[in-house]
C-alpha cells in the first residue's frame, strides 16, 4: 500500500474520523459557532431585532462569532485568590471532555459490505445484530445506555466546576442543576428505556435498521427526550441553572477567558449529543442511505434538532426552578410511565 | 392555618396546547420577521424640531456671569479663563441634555442646535473649549447619505418607518 492509500485508511479510519473530523472536534467547533451565530440571529428575529450584522454584512454577521472567539481565546484568564488552581483549570475541561465523550460510542451510519469509502472497516466494525458494519468510534453492543451514562456524568462535573470556584452565585448555580439533572435524566433514561423495549434492543443501529423512525412508534417518549434534552443542556426554557439575570452565568460565574469558552461550550456539545442521539433513535438515522452520505444525513437531522432546540430561546421565558421540578415530577413523570406501557404494548404488537 | 395555595390548578392538555401555541408563533416570526430596529448609522429617526440637541455658545455675547454652570445639575458645565474672559465649556460625556443653563443665561449666549448625533472617536473630544463650543454645527455631517425616517403607527405591526423627505 502506498503512502496516500495509508494515509487514507488512517485518516478515514472510523475511530479517527468519526471522533475528530467529522461530527468530532473539527466539525463541532464550527458547529459550534454556527449554532451560537444561529442562536442569537433567530433570537432578534423572532423579537423584532436583527442581531449581529455590522461585523460582516453579506454572511449576515457570522464574523462575529469567529471575533467573539478570538477575543476570549487572547483574554486574559483570570484565578481567584482562594481557589485550587489546578482544579479551578482542570473543572471546564473535564466537563466538556464528559459531555463529547460519548459521540465515540454513537453509531452514525452503517458500512455496507462494499461499494462504500468505509467498506475497507467492514470487518473491524462487525455489527452481527444487523449484519453490517457501523461507523462509530468504537462499537459496542449496549451502545445506547453507553452514551446516557457517560453523558449524565456531565451534571457532576459542573458541580465539581462551582464547588472549585467558591463562589456563592456558582454554588446557587450548581445547586439549582443538582435539582435539575436529577429530575431530568430521570425522563431521559425512561423514554430511552421505552425505545429500548420497544425495539427489544440496546443497539441505536438496531433500533435504526428496523425502518420504523421511533417517533412514529412512540410519540410520548420522542416529546421526553426532547425536553429531557432541553433540560439536561440547560436551554430555554430551563436555563435555570445559568439564569443570566438571577446568577450571573451561575456555575461559570468565576471563569473568564478561554476557560469560559469551554464552559460555555460544554453544554452545547451535551446538546449537540443528545441531538444525535434523538435523530438516531426518534428520526431514522441514517436510513435509508448508508455509509457516508448516511453520515451526513444523521449528522444533518441532529443539526436540525440542535437548531430547534436552541430556537427555544426567541420564544420562552425562563421557569423558576420549582416550576421546572413541579413540571417534571408531576407531569412529566406519568408520562414517561405511559411511554413505558405504550412502548411495551407497540413492542409486542407491531414490531418483532 | 389556612392552607396556602401554591398553583393554580392547571389543565395539562391545555396547558401543552398553549405550549404549541406558543412555538407556533415564534416560528410564524421567525419565518416572516417584523423588524422594527433601525440601521442608525444609515438611517436615522427625523426628530421633532423642538428636540434638545447639542448645545453651543456665542462667544461674542456671553458675559462670563457662571450662571450656567452653576445651575448645571450634571456638573458638565465649567469655567474657563481665557485672555482674562470668563466662558463656559461643556462636557458632553456629563450632559444630561436638560436644558437649564440655556433657559438661565441671562443674554441668551447659549442655543440648542438640531444635531443629536453626540457621538465621538475618543473621551478627550467630549470636552468641548469655548473655541470648539462658540462653532456652529447645527449642519450635521454630510459626507455619507443618511437615510431619514419617521416612525407612524401601523395597525399590524404596531410601529413602522417611512422615508422622511
Ligand atoms: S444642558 Fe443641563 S446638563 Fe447639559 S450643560 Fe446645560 S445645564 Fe448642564
Ligand atoms: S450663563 Fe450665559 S452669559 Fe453667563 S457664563 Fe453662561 S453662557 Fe456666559
């Protein structure tokens, strides 16, 4: 094999590719800025505005993204006095290292056994539940409780975050997610468990291959995880935890500079996770495509998703925490009992 | 005790109905947004004529009686000593445009102008000296084409802009 033909296989090598190139940490960084770009241009939109333009008129103002970055990036990154400096540093990058961990464990299309660029990995990517390969950056059979659990891990991290910036706003802040995650991972968990029955499996490429998208199959469960999701990466109408207006930027009062880049991407790529997630389980996926092109539809579908749900923002005001619990705990939790029975029942009746 | 009351009893579906509702038009503004922000810099609002501008001074006609500034509640207005002559000088990063050293001069040396534009590269320029100050700059800057509007109201969409000629 020549050199190129190696390089190929290396960089197209799905561990590789998947985790770093595209949707890993290339793609998301641009994601990233597009989505906040994004944010702010449906914000102003929607209530009368026009938002960031001056900066570049002809794209719409997205320069100010890339401007905004680069200021923060060169800021200067300011430890308080009374703080652990190692942890203090070390808090934003283990938090967003938990919420982007799990996209090596998301199956994001399938390799058929030829006739595609990946079909080189089908072997090594060997999926015997739907007898082809699955492009992911590690394959692993339970691979959709994988991802939940990596990804509620995030929670913990933000209140390791606050706890080492001993500040009170950042305290509040990561009380408030405390509540918060605990009410909505429940949901997330139980509307995932409904797919789970439902489609008798643990494998998102299962669920996919079975050619039923599981928001036709179970509604209740695809409304839970999309609000769980808008819970658990603190959008509107549940930014409780932040609540610019009450707590500064809670958790992440203390951090300036790059630092605060990072924290404040952390829960965006949490959404962006969970965003695959949904387009997987609830959209279809990759299908019927395969391969690359498969690649770009699920990646496209969990970009629309994470759209939506930062859309969010133009529309709601932000609950008081105790709203946001009443809500879930009274409302939300009998429905995702009810997801449960309905995906029990669906499971039993219509598919095999 | 009495009990407290914490909620209102609230129907859920209609309750999840005044969620879709509520997303329904936020997406019917996202698709035909109504803006109302006005692009100042390239278009600015007509204001009416009896609006307070900046302010200027007839150098020739003060007196230097420091009525002005004592009367300036903002302490923007100072004394100044030049050749012997006493005359104000204003800072307009203080002036909260309200008018009282032009109603308090006694020989009318001060004059609201119709330029509103107080807008300026550095904090030195908010200082205006009696030399800068006594200028007349009631024409506002002509070297880019400024695009006058006035706002009328609209039954639909509460307020818009028409050109202003
Ligand atoms: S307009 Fe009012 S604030 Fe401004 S200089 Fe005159 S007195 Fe002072
Ligand atoms: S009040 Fe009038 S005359 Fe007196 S100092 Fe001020 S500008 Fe001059």
């Amino acid at each position: 094999m020549d050199i190129l033909g190696l390089l190929r296989f290396y960089i197209l090598y799905p561990s590789f590719f998947v985790t770093v190139i595209f949707p890993g940490l290339v793609f998301t960084l641009l994601l990233l800025l597009v989505t906040i770009w994004f944010e702010r241009k449906a914000a102003a939109r929607v209530q009368m505005r026009i938002g960031p333009y001056y900066a570049s008129k002809r794209l719409g103002g997205i320069l100010q993204l890339v401007a905004d970055a680069v200021k923060f990036v060169f800021s200067e990154i300011i430890i308080p006095n009374e703080v652990n400096p190692t942890l203090y540093a070390l808090a934003p990058v283990l938090m967003v290292i938990a919420s982007f961990l799990p996209i090596a464990v998301i199956p994001l299309s399938v390799i058929p056994p030829s006739g595609s660029v990946f079909s080189i990995y089908f072997k090594d990517f060997y999926d015997p539940d739907i007898n082809a390969g699955v492009i992911a950056g590690l394959f692993v059979n339970y691979n959709l409780l994988l991802v939940l659990a990596i990804e509620s891990v995030y929670p913990i991290f933000v209140v390791l975050l606050a706890w080492s910036t001993n500040n009170r706003f950042a305290v509040v802040g990561a009380v408030r997610e405390t509540y918060l995650s605990v009410s909505y991972d429940v949901i997330l968990l139980m509307s995932t468990l409904a797919m789970a029955l439902e489609y008798h499996t643990l494998d998102i490429a299962k669920i996919v291959s079975y050619g039923i998208p599981g928001i036709v199959a179970n509604p209740l469960a695809a409304f839970l995880f999309f609000v769980a999701m808008l819970m658990g990466s603190s959008r509107f109408p549940f930014d409780i935890s932040e609540a610019e207006t009450e707590l500064v930027i809670g958790p992440y009062t203390e951090y300036s500079g790059f630092l605060f880049v990072l924290t404040m991407a952390g829960s965006y790529v949490g959404n962006f996770i969970y965003a695959l997630v949904f387009a997987d389980v609830f959209l279809w996926g990759w299908y019927p495509l395969s391969g690359f092109p498969g690649l770009v539809l699920t990646v496209l579908k969990a970009v629309i998703v994470l759209f939506f749900a930062t859309f969010m923002r133009s529309v709601y005001a932000r609950y008081r925490v105790d709203q946001a619990l009443r809500g879930s705990w009274k409302y939300l939790l009998p429905l995702a009992f009810a997801s449960l029975i309905l995906g029990m029942v669906v499971g039993y009746v219509w598919i095999r | 005790m009495d009990k407290v009351k914490e909620y209102k009893k609230a129907n859920p579906f209609k309750l999840f109905g005044d969620h879709v509702q509520a997303i329904g038009t936020g997406i019917k503004y996202f698709v035909r947004p109504q803006r109302i922000t006005l692009k100042y810099p390239e278009e600015a609002l007509s204001l009416p004529s009896g609006y307070r501008g900046l302010i200027r001074l007839y150098k020739d006609v003060c007196i230097g009686c420091t009525l002005c500034a004592m009367v300036c509640p903002a302490d923007a207005m100072k004394m100044v000593t030049q050749e012997g002559k006493k005359l104000p000088t204003i800072n307009y990063g203080r002036c909260v445009f309200c008018g009282f050293c032009v109603d308090i001069c006694p020989v009318d040396a001060l004059k609201e102008t119709g330029v509103h534009d107080a807008a300026f590269t550095n904090r030195r320029d908010l200082v205006f000296y009696p030399d800068k100050f006594n200028k007349s700059y009631d024409e506002p800057p002509t070297e880019r084409v400024v695009k006058k509007v006035k706002a009328v109201v609209d039954e639909k969409r509460g307020i818009k802009y028409v050109p202003d000629e």
